[in-house]
C-alpha cells in the first residue's frame, strides 16, 4: 500500500460531489475535493431551488450548495479550489494533476464533473441568467405560471421542455432556426397539436429583452429567409439546444457514449477502470436533477468505500 496516496478524491463540488464528500468523510476515508472553475456546481448560479427536499420555503441555490460544503467540511473534507487539467488512470495509484500543476495520488477517483448547457452566447442572455433566463423547465417553470413564455431549440430536449412548461404558462413560443425539428416525430407532433403552444420557424434570437430589476420581457427574433425582425413578449426564457457533459480530459481514458457521458456498470457508479467512479450529471443523461446527482454521490461513496475495503486500502 502507498501511503503516500488518497483513499479518494474527488472532481467536483456540486451536488454530486459534495454529497459523495459527505458519504466519504463520515466512512472516515478522509477525501479531497478538487472544486473546480464553478465551485458548487450549477446550483451556484441558480435563484430559487423549491424542489430539494426539506426546505419547505425553498432556498437559493448559492445557499444550498454552501451548506453542503460546510457539511462535507465538518466531517473532514478538504477543499480545494483547483481544477483538474490531467489523469493518469493506468498506474496505481492514480495520478491527478491541478491547473497549479500538482499532482495528487489517490486508490480510488470519484469524478462528478457534471454537464454544461449549451447557450446561444448572447450578452443579453448571460446578463439576464437567472432573472427569467433558465435553461431547466423542471427547476424554474414554476415561476412563470400563468407567464407567456419562449422555447428555444428543435431537438427532443426542446420539445419536453415546451410540453412541460406548456402546463404552467399562458401561451409557449417555440423558436427554432431551421424549418422542422430535430426532434423524434412523435414528440414534434405532441408540441405541433397542443393548443398552447405555438411556432416560430426559421428564425433565431438576436437579443433577450429586460434588466436585472423587472427581469425578462421579451425576444428580439429574425426571420433567416425573410430578415424580418420581430419582438415576441415573454417572461421565461429557456434555452434548450443541449447539454455537454464535461468529459474532455478522460476521453481515451474511460469509456464513453456518444452523447459525450461517462458510462457506468448498470445499477452503480463502476466506470470502465475498478477504482474510477463516475455521479450526477457527468453519466446521467436522463434525470439531470440536484436531487438524483445528490443521490448517486451517495452510491458514488459508498462503491468507493467498499473497493477500497476489497483491496485491502482501507
């Protein structure tokens, strides 16, 4: 055994990973946390989170994500506020290298790197994010109930995204820059028969409109065969054209799908190296919620521990 390495560390401090912090510390095997350029995750740069369970009230997500950092803290967490650039997964122990260029050894690797949505890059759009500007249906739709709102995408994604907010707003434009979708036929025609939903074809949005007191109220959209520019009123402004899960440093290393995600041994967090676990959104291309990555850095742990226990690590 070296005793020079880790029994764990891990690659994110989202929900996932702080969780799976959380889990290791109290099993005694003493992790370390790399938190990467977006400490807390995606959370950290969410409003208002109503549906993490036991906060009846609901709790900003920079306020949710501190108190699971201070948790994993206090059962003996290191954190540290580095990125990891580099693995060598093919000696043990593992070698992880930091943007500071360190290099960490550890028995076991759990990485929770989560995904990224893809914007369309806009000023306005990055000005307006969290101020009716979302890219997740399931965690800010509730707040436009009874609000026109607009869909960008053309894809699947784009399609559960209107069907879902369809139920909560007044009226959902959807707007896309080609003259169909992307989308599976039957998911198009759900969103092409519902009564509430309506269509903006060939055309792409050059601006979000609204501030940062009152929010979103509308897009500036332009017709790409016409050029004919027109302003659809809205308040919710969700952005559905995909998600990249963060994946780059690991490709030719581990096993991944063609959507870009970690894959893991069915029914646990088992990457294609024993001893590299993967949680949250890194390998969970269908649920994509605090709640579940919290839930598989759990299980993220908890196969760690039980590695480290066969191997005699721990």
């Amino acid at each position: 055994m070296n005793t020079d390495a880790h029994q764990v560390l891990i690659i994110g401090s989202g929900p996932a990973g702080l969780t799976a912090a959380i889990y290791a510390a109290r099993a005694q095997m003493s992790p370390v946390v790399f938190e990467g350029i977006e400490s807390g995750g995606q959370l950290y740069s969410t409003t208002d989170v109503e549906n993490f369970p036991g906060f009846p009230q609901g709790i900003k997500g920079p306020e949710l994500m501190e108190l699971m950092r201070k948790q994993a803290e206090r059962f003996g967490t290191r954190l540290i506020p580095r990125s990891v650039v580099r693995v060598d997964f093919l000696e043990r122990p593992f070698k992880v290298w930091t943007d500071d260029e360190q290099v960490h050894r550890s028995h076991t690797v759990i990485i929770a790197t989560g995904s990224s949505h893809k914007w369309l890059g806009l000023d306005s759009e990055e000005r307006l994010r969290g101020h009716g500007v979302s890219a997740c249906a399931t965690c800010d739709g509730y707040f436009f109930r009874g609000k026109d709102i607009v869909v960008v995408g053309g894809g699947d994604s784009a399609m559960e995204e209107a069907l879902f907010l369809a139920r909560l707003g007044s009226k959902v434009t959807v707007i896309h820059r080609r003259n169909q979708f992307r989308a599976s036929k039957i998911m198009g025609d759900r969103v092409m028969s519902h009564p509430r939903i309506g269509m903006k074809w060939n055309s792409v949005v050059e601006e979000v409109l609204g501030d940062e007191t009152n929010g979103v109220t509308g897009a500036r959209v332009r017709d790409v065969v016409t050029g004919e520019t027109v302003v659809v009123q809205c308040a919710g402004f969700f952005v559905a054209i995909g998600r990249k899960p963060n994946t780059e440093i690991f490709e030719g290393i581990l096993d991944i799908d063609r959507s870009g995600y970690l894959v893991t041994k069915p029914g646990s967090t088992h990457t294609s190296i024993d001893g590299v676990f993967a949680c949250g959104e890194v390998q969970d291309k269908t649920y994509r919620q605090a709640i579940t990555s919290a839930g598989s850095g759990a299980m993220a742990a908890m196969d760690a521990e039980e590695w480290l226990e066969v191997f005699g690590f721990f």
